[in-house]
C-alpha cells in the first residue's frame, strides 16, 4: 500500500505532463478524420450493430431470457473494449516513449497510466452510444444507475495493475504482445459479453460452465454494470468485493513487477 501511495504522491508532479500525453494521443486518434471525435460514438453503435445481427439474428445465440438484448449487447461491449485498450496500449506504452526516456527523466509509470488515462476518455464518450441505445430500445433508469461508477472506477485501476505487469513483461519479452493479443481473445468469449452465463448448463472437464465463467474478473465487473444500470439491482457484497479486490491485487502486482524491473528498462528499450 505504501508503493501504491508513493507512486500516487510521486504523480501529482506530473500531472500537467500527463495531461498533454492524453491530449496529444486524443488529436492523433482523430486527426485528418472528417467525423474526428464522433467516432468514439459511432463505432461502439456499429460494433453493436453488427454483434446484434450475428448474435441475435444470424446464430440465433441471444438466448430467450435477456431483456433488451442491445443494452446487455453494448453494456459488456463497451467495458470489454476499454479493457482491451487499456492493456493493450499500456505494454507497448514504455517502448514508444523510449527515445524520450534515454534524455530526460520521467517517471516510466506515466507511459502505461497515461493509456489506460486515454482508454477511459475514449469509454466515456463511447456512452453516449449506450444513452442512444438506452432511449431507442425505451431502456428504464434506475436509481442505482450511479452505483455503476463502482464496477467501472475499480476496472480503471484493475486495467492499470494488469498494463503496469504487461508495460514492464513486454521491455524483456517482446513475444508477449503477440501472446496477449490471442489471450484477448479468447477472453472476450468468457466474459459473459453475447450470452447470459445462467443459459450456460453444461460442463466441460467435469466443470460447470457458469463457474468456470465467474473465474474471469471481467464477468464481475461487466455484470456489475449491468445490474445497476439495466436491471436497477444493487451491488451485493460479493460484487462489491470481488471488484475491488481484483483491482487491489493487480495493482499491488502490477506495481510490483515495474518498480523493481524499470531501472533496468533504458538497456533494453
């Protein structure tokens, strides 16, 4: 807890330079683009467009019991691609800036927050195609909508432990952005994101599939979302435990691995 207060402390220095890295990266993302931001709106519709029509239509897989199926479709979709941003950009994050940390002194965390920083910006504007979905389908609001913030901030810092472990894995092991990228993969289909994990009756290896799904964290934090903002459910304690814990334990890894690894990043960036 102490590392993760330092670093905090530490943080507050360079929070102007951690601003124009998210601002910078927000021009580049856009730039020369006609639509420029509305993509943040526009694709997650298209995403769910197209999820919509294979899952529900094509493949007949949306299964009979979800209510309003685009909402549920867009909810997990929405925390799934933040995630996958986030951990994504994060292991490539200190590699990219490696011609700026061989010249002056940064501290190395500033790379990995500052994408999961970006990948929050880009999920937030991405929810303006939730509220549209939202008011087409004549989804309710609940009261509990505001407990959705929980699953949501606690993912923040669950994407930052895990992008902090891969930032620092990724300067040694080149081969891990290729592994993780396949690993994403089979992760979107085990985070309860096209189907309702209580349709899923069968077992495999002698284990029931709805158990084996809750092993995911994702599941906790996509459902958690769910529940408050579809179903006006509130957060139990085992949801609310799960999520935070996973979120502590990966960043106490996750902080672990790149304070003892980042004095040795400048020798092999």
């Amino acid at each position: 807890m102490k590392k993760l207060k330092a670093m905090f402390n530490g943080l507050w220095c360079y929070r102007y330079l951690l601003w124009n890295l998210v601002s910078r990266d927000f021009k580049l993302k856009y730039r020369r683009s006609v639509l420029g931001v509305v993509w943040s709106v526009l694709n997650p519709l298209l995403m769910c467009l197209v999820y919509w029509a294979v899952f529900s239509s094509l493949m007949d897989m949306r299964g009979s019991g979800i209510d309003n199926f685009p909402v549920f479709l867009m909810c997990g979709q929405l925390l799934f691609n933040f995630f996958n941003e986030a951990t994504s950009t994060s292991m490539s994050s200190v590699l990219g800036a490696a011609s700026l940390l061989k010249k002056v002194y940064i501290p190395k965390y500033v790379f990995p927050l500052e994408k999961c920083c970006f990948a929050m910006v880009n999920c937030i504007f991405s929810f303006v195609a939730l509220a549209l979905v939202m008011v087409f389908t004549g989804s309710p609001i609940h009261v509990t909508v505001f407990e959705a913030l929980y699953p949501l901030v606690t993912l923040f810092f669950f994407s930052l432990g895990v992008g902090l472990f891969l930032a620092a894995a990724t300067v040694f092991f080149r081969d891990i952005m290729h592994i993780w990228s396949v690993f994403i993969t089979a992760l979107l289909y085990f985070s309860a994101i096209f189907y309702d994990p209580t349709q899923m009756t069968f077992s495999i290896g002698g284990f029931n599939m709805q158990q084996i799904i809750k092993l995911n964290p994702m599941y906790w934090y996509i459902t958690g979302f769910r529940r408050t903002l579809m179903w006006g459910i509130p957060l139990d304690i085992n949801m609310f435990l799960v999520c935070g814990l996973c979120a502590l334990i990966s960043m106490l890894v996750g902080v672990q691995m790149f304070r003892k690894t980042q004095d040795r990043f400048v020798l092999h960036i």
